[in-house]
C-alpha cells in the first residue's frame, strides 16, 4: 500500500481489492481509499472518503461498496465506477469492529 495503516476495511471488488479507512502509521484517522489490482499487482490511490470512518464494517453489494457504522457513525457508499464516495443517513448509535455480511 502507499498509505501505511490499520485497522483499515478491505473488499473485493471483481479483480481489485479496494481498501479504506483505518489509522495510519501515526495513530489518526485516515479518509484515504486504496486499490490493489490483482492483475497488475500494483497499487492506486482512489479518492478520498467524505469523512473518516474508522472501525467501521464494510460490504460489496452490487456495483457499490458500503461502510457503515464505526465510532465515527459513518454510513457512505462508494462508487468504483466514477471514484465516487456518497454520504448517506447517519446510523444512530456508534459501534466499532461490527462485521458487515452480504
């Protein structure tokens, strides 16, 4: 990865693994998304998440990608198509390492 971190979500999308969030090697937040292109081996950097969302739960479903939840009480989704991040209702009550299913 070009960002080191932790804590981070990981989802498989097709052939690429896209990865989000998490802390970095300094203990803060990251908003950063990442790609690993199991093809090409190589990495990319994707656009920024709207906010940080830090041990959050995280899903593949269809053609987006879900992170919900976290101490930050994120809820966005992701488009790989465009590189786009949405922010969508806030969830009430925060929560932290939760797994996500599809």
């Amino acid at each position: 990865m070009t960002t080191p971190r932790y804590g981070h979500r990981s989802v498989l999308v097709g052939k690429h693994v896209i990865v989000v969030g998490g802390k970095d090697g300094n203990n803060k937040a990251t908003a950063s998304t990442e790609q690993f292109s199991l093809t090409k081996h190589q990495w990319l950097t994707l656009g920024d998440m709207p906010e940080v969302c830090d041990l959050s739960a995280a899903v593949s479903l269809g053609q987006y990608i879900y992170l919900v939840g976290g101490f930050s009480r994120s809820c966005l989704r992701y488009d790989p198509a465009t590189d786009s991040w949405r922010k969508l209702s806030q969830p009430r009550l925060e929560h932290g390492n939760a797994p996500a299913v599809m």
